[in-house]
C-alpha cells in the first residue's frame, strides 16, 4: 500500500470542501436583501430568535445579520453593512476547531441560545469570524436555527450557474508573508505562483483553498496611497460562472450596474459591479466547476 492510500488528503487535514456561507452584518438589511435578490439570492429562511435572514442560490448560502450586537464599531458608530463571517465547510468542525486553536488562533466567545447551536470559530481578519461547519450528518445548521419562509423555493437554482469562487481580503503594507502563513499553517491554502490571476483584477497574492474549490485574494494597498484609509478586512465576495458574460447579462436584465471601464470592464474573464450604497460590489470571474456538484442543504 503506497503512502497516498494511508492517508488520501494530505494536503487537505481538515477535510475542507468549500464555502458553506458568507455572512454580512448590515444595519440596512433591506437594502442588502434588495441587492441579493437583484443578484439571483433568494430569501428562503429567517433565524427563530435573532434579526437574521437566510439567502440562498444554487449551492451558495448568504446569511444577512442584523442584529445590531454584529455591526463593527467604526469611529464610534456601526458601520453600514460589512462581510463580517466566512464558513468553511468541514469533515469535523470540532476538530477543525482544535486544530485552529492548536496552531494559534483565537477563539471567539460563543454566544448560541436555546435551540441553536453553537458553531465552532475563531478570530479572521479585522473583526471578523471564521467558522467551522460539517456538512456529513443527517442535518443542517439550517434545519436547527432558521425557520423556512413560507412558500420560499427550500433550494433555488443558480442564476447563469453562479457559484462561490473566492473572497477579497484587504491587508496591511509588507503584511501579506504574516497572512499566507497563518491560513497556510491553520488550513493548508497554498499561495499560487506569482503572476497567475483570474478575472479581471490582477492584484496582491491569490491563495487556493486546499480542496482546490476556492481562492482568497490578499491585497495590500496600491504605492501612493499613504492618505488613503485601509482597513484590513474582507471586502468582496467572488463569483464564479461557466460563461461570465452571460451571467453579466441576466444580472444586467435585473437591475445590477457593472464597471465598464479598464482595467475592470466586462470580459470573458470577468466582470465587476458598481459599488453599492452599503459598501458592497460582487465580482464574476470565469469558471467550469461544476456548480451542482453538491447536494444543496434543506432550510
């Protein structure tokens, strides 16, 4: 028996296999759900005890928090609408967990009520969380804490075929060795040589996930922006697409805007919306995976 059959993931330790969702904390929840709904989400369930709603296409699931205890204080007031949680899912979150805790990182305060459950994470970047989801069992986080919406679709399909593909994150000047090392030694991302990008923002270090799904982009600030401000934080989520230009034009059709001017107008390689109101733009990047290769979860 070779060494690859002992152990058939040893790139990949936690067993990860994706984006289980992406949460923003918003104080313009409506707003928000407006603009996910223009982008092909569908609210399918709202949580049983908190101001929170469930969005779901495809295999992709945005939670919208609203909560005001989940806005991050920025000068004293709650910013707008912030990307304020990543879950990755999981073999075993328990022992993704440990192992993240293992290796230095921070845990985060549970704060799980009756009947919900408490979801294992830790500290991310700026003020945001990190969670650990398994996906294996005979039930969802969905099932537990969210109550579906009555006469919501439970798994609306994917617009042009849309998918999670990776997620933006803003980091301080010469700190991108500190970033890939800790998402290197906490879950095996690997960055990719230099000079390989997708869509249509070739900037700072990509980093692929070790399940080779998706990709988070490291972006230090451009030369020259000494007065600009620069939070380290996430900042955009990327979606992949079989044919991005068609994608750009369903969404088109339903009301979003996109950049069309260089370097980031629409091309086969991607596309990048306005910046919104709340702070919030989508990027597309071209991408063949195959969208429904999981089995979607059931509010």
């Amino acid at each position: 028996m070779t060494a690859q059959e002992h152990n058939p993931e040893p790139n990949n330790p936690l067993g990860i296999d994706g984006i289980e969702f992406i949460e923003y904390a918003s104080a313009q929840p409506l707003a928000l759900g407006a603009l996910l709904e223009q982008m092909g989400f569908v609210p399918t369930a709202r949580h049983r005890s908190r101001e929170v709603t469930l969005y779901r296409q495809g295999t992709m699931n945005v939670i919208v928090n609203a909560d005001p205890s989940s806005l991050p204080q920025a000068d004293g007031e709650p910013q707008a609408t912030v990307i304020s949680a990543m879950a990755l899912r999981v073999r075993d979150a328990d022992a993704a967990y440990r192992h993240a805790i293992e290796m230095g990182a921070w845990a985060i305060q549970t704060r799980a009520g009756v009947m919900e459950l408490n979801i294992p994470g830790v500290h991310g970047v700026g003020d945001s969380i990190l969670y650990f989801v398994d996906r294996f069992r005979d039930f969802s986080i969905y099932d537990v804490d969210f109550k579906p919406i009555l006469n919501a679709p439970a798994n609306p399909p994917a617009l042009a075929g849309m998918h999670f593909f990776g997620v933006v994150q803003t980091i301080g000047r010469d700190r991108s060795p500190e970033w890939i090392d800790f998402y290197q030694q906490l879950m095996d991302f690997r960055p990719l040589p230099q000079g390989r990008y997708f869509g249509v923002l070739p900037k700072g270090v990509l980093l692929e996930s070790p399940c080779h799904s998706f990709y988070l982009q490291l972006v230090e600030p451009p030369e020259g922006a000494a007065g600009l401000q620069w939070d380290e934080q996430l900042v955009r989520v990327g979606l992949g697409a079989p044919d991005v230009l068609e994608a750009v034009r369903q969404l088109k059709q339903r009301g979003i805007v996109f950049i069309d001017r260089e370097p980031a107008q629409a091309s086969e390689k991607g596309a990048l919306t306005q910046l919104y109101k709340s702070g919030i733009s989508f990027e597309l990047v071209v991408s063949q995976r195959d969208a429904s290769r999981r089995e979607p979860q059931h509010a």
